[in-house]
C-alpha cells in the first residue's frame, strides 16, 4: 500500500532528558528504538524500554522522560489517512 503523505523523524533526548511532542491532527506512532523511561499522553503515565511502540491520538499531548544515562532515541511517524466520509469528523 502507498502512503502519500507519511513523514519520519528520528529524534535523540539525552540521558535525564525530556521531549514534549504538541498535538498534531493526525494519529502518531512513536517508536523507542533504544532507552528507558516515562511517556505521558494526555495525562496518562507509564513506563517504558526500548525497543517498543505506543500511539497517540490526534491533539493529544506527549511528553516522554528519559530516565537512564544514554540517549533515547525516539522515531515518530505521522500519517495521513484518506477520510471516511462515513465517520464523524472528530472536532
């Protein structure tokens, strides 16, 4: 399947370090390719190690804390998904 718009980041936080992700329109996948620490997504806290993956929804909030002495090295995908137009239109 071919995604037209998929964009990729790699992000690095160093060790003791956060990074505070604002709400974007779309869903996120964040994917912890190394490192342990805390994400929190709208409020919700939980602990995680790298490798692992979480999601957020679009417009939520995500901070995550790097809680060990390397760097965290964060890959963030955002895609666009055609619009159903059988769904509501979150708001």
């Amino acid at each position: 399947m071919l995604v037209p718009d998929l964009r990729l980041r790699l992000h690095t936080i160093a060790g003791g370090a956060g990074a505070v992700w604002a709400g974007s329109e779309v869903a996120t996948v964040l994917m912890v390719l190394e490192g342990i620490g805390k994400v929190t997504i709208d409020g919700a806290s939980q602990r995680m190690a790298g490798p692992c993956s979480m999601s957020a929804p679009p417009h939520a909030a995500v901070r995550i804390a790097n809680q060990g002495a390397l760097q965290m090295r964060v890959l963030e995908v955002l895609s666009r998904v055609p619009a159903d137009p059988a769904l509501p239109v979150p708001r």
